[in-house]
C-alpha cells in the first residue's frame, strides 16, 4: 500500500509540472493523454489496484479519484488560462494603430478603348445620332447577305469570319448588322450610331487583331445627300482632333453603299508636314463611308426612290494610336498595367 501510496503522489506532483509548462491548445491535449487518458499513467495506476489484497483496494481506488479529480480541476484551469492568452494574443494581432498613415487607396480608370469610344459617341450624339447595339454573334443574313454580300461574292474574301454554326452562325465582323436590325424595326427618318466589338480571323501583328472595336453610324432620311455625309464627317474630324483638321476623301468600294469613300485627316501628329505615324505622308487613313446602296434600303423594306441614306465606320483603337502615337494595336489587349496606367 505504502508503495502505490508513494507512486500515486510523485504521479500527481509530475503531471502538475508538466502541466505547469503547457502553452498551447496543442500541448494541453497531449497532456491530458498522458496522464488522464484511458491509456494514461493514471489508468495505469488504477489497473495496479487489482493486484491488492481486497482490504486494501478501496483505500486505494480512493486515493486515485481524488487525484483525478485534482488533475482535471487543473486541466480545466489551465485550459482558461490558455484561452485567455489566445484571445489577447489574437486582440493584439487585431490592434490597429490609428497614427499610422492610410494606406494609399489604388483605384482603376477607364480603358484608353473606351475613353476614345465614348468620346466618339458624344460627338455624334451632339450631331443627333442616338446610340444603339446589338449580338455579337450574329446570322449570315444580317452581317454579309442584308448588306448586298450574298454567298459567292467575292467581297466576302474582304472579311475572315469565325463561324460558330456553319453557314448560318457567326461571331459578326463588322457592326454594320446593327445598321439592318435598326431600320427593320424603325422607320425614316433614322440615326444611329452604333458601337461595339467585332471580330476577325486575322493573324495578329502591330496593325491587327482578331478582335476589336468598331463605331458605325447610320442616317435615314428624304433628301440627304454625299454633301450631309461630308459635313457629318468633317465635324467629326475636327471635334476629334482639332478644330482647323484638314480632310480630304477619295473613292473606294464597300458592297454595301453606292458611292463609296475614305476618308482621311491630316496627321494630328506633325500637321501634315510629315512623320513616321503618317509614313511622311501627311495624311492619316481614317475611316470608309457611303451612300447606302439602294438594294441594302430594299433589304428592309425602305423604298429607295423616297429615302436616302449615309452609312461610315471606323476604328477607335486607331484614333486612340494616333491621339496617344502607339504604334502597335496589340498593346490595347495584351493586360500589360505598366501600359494602361498611363492613362488613368
């Protein structure tokens, strides 16, 4: 009995060391194994009490409880201790110091795209065109068929088109589609401008990308003429850039209108005296433009012997390469924040 007596007490004054030295969550549980578990020095002890005489074991397994219970008190004291340290710790990790300075807030900006795109449409707004949109994947009638490019034209070599459900699905190459679903839903007169995205199977270099923007305008009406279409454009120009631009235009052909045009503006960059942006020309290629061709206004119903109209496209990452000199369209879309930084 002495023995087990002397065994029970240095157990008891062991574990309280130990446990005196706990400091975290981690090593009170591995604690509380040793010593209070089944397979604890406790249990062991509690097993050796079989081997006394039967006078003696409830002495024994007296003895053992009261030391469990004064082990599990500690636990249980220890165990709020530690989570007290934990939450001042975690108070302290928390703590804010209110005379450190802000930090810097990092706000974002406007794509020099869209920069350049809404201030195109507000100069024809201001010109009394309304803004409109439409799908960018589009039917065939609508982006080549509607616009007088019926399947064995060879004007549709002029587009590398991405289809999605061929003959009939495709991701649209122009926003001239937009012009058709306007007018079918809407009757002279009619002005719209209309931005968007377009794409185009094209292999990718400094002057082209397989997708990007594209703004064109549409107008409607009873007696307008290539003289309306000119005025329009100069407008444009000379709001874009500045207010004594020179333009000048000069023949093309596009299926969908009849006469066809581009025109072009003097080099915002050397004024005309010549530079590598205008390849020392002095003139800088800026946008195409017509007159809708009469079977376009049939198309949707118009009658092109009572109305007329003008249609023109350009390219609003070439206006913004020209207003900021960049010298490669690929930079627009390559994600490169050093690049689209500069014009927060």
């Amino acid at each position: 009995m002495a023995s087990l007596a002397e065994t029970l007490e240095t157990l008891e004054k062991r574990a309280l060391g130990d446990l005196a030295g706990v400091g975290d969550d981690s090593a009170l549980e591995n604690w509380r194994n040793v010593y209070l578990g089944r397979r604890g020095a406790l249990a062991d002890y509690l097993r050796s009490v079989g081997q006394l005489a039967a006078a003696d074991r409830p002495a024994a397994g007296q003895a053992a409880n009261a030391v469990k219970v004064a082990l599990e008190a500690a636990f249980a004291d220890r165990e709020a201790q530690i989570q007290a340290l934990s939450l001042d710790a975690r108070f302290e990790a928390d703590r804010i110091d209110v005379t450190l300075p802000a930090r810097r807030l990092h706000t974002g900006a406007l794509h020099p795209t869209t920069q350049i795109l809404r201030r195109i449409v507000s100069i024809f707004r201001d010109l009394g065109f309304r803004e409109t949109e439409g799908p960018e994947v589009e039917l065939d009638w609508y982006n080549f068929e509607a616009l007088n490019i019926p399947p064995d034209h060879p004007a549709r070599d002029m587009w590398d088109t991405f289809y999605v459900n061929p003959p009939s699905v495709l991701l649209r190459t122009h926003t001239s589609p937009v012009q058709i679903r306007t007018m079918e839903r809407s009757t002279p007169p009619v002005r719209v401008i209309v931005p968007g995205r377009v794409y185009r199977y094209e292999a990718q270099d400094p002057s082209h990308e397989w997708m990007f923007y594209q703004v064109e305008g549409l107008a409607v009406d009873a007696g307008l003429t290539m003289a309306d279409l000119k005025g329009v454009l100069v407008a444009f120009a000379q709001r874009i850039f500045w207010p004594d631009t020179q333009c000048k235009f000069r023949c093309s052909y596009f299926p969908f209108v009849e006469p066809g045009m581009e025109m072009d503006v003097q080099c915002p960059i050397c004024r005309g005296q010549g530079c590598r942006v205008c390849k020392h020309s002095g003139w800088l290629e800026l946008l195409g433009a017509g007159m809708v061709h009469p079977k376009v206004l049939t198309n949707v119903g118009y009658d092109p012997e009572q109305v007329h109209g003008f249609a023109f496209g350009m390219g609003p990452e070439r206006i913004a390469m020209v207003t900021h000199v960049i010298d490669d369209i690929r930079l627009f879309y390559g994600n490169d924040l050093r690049f689209l930084q500069q014009f927060g």
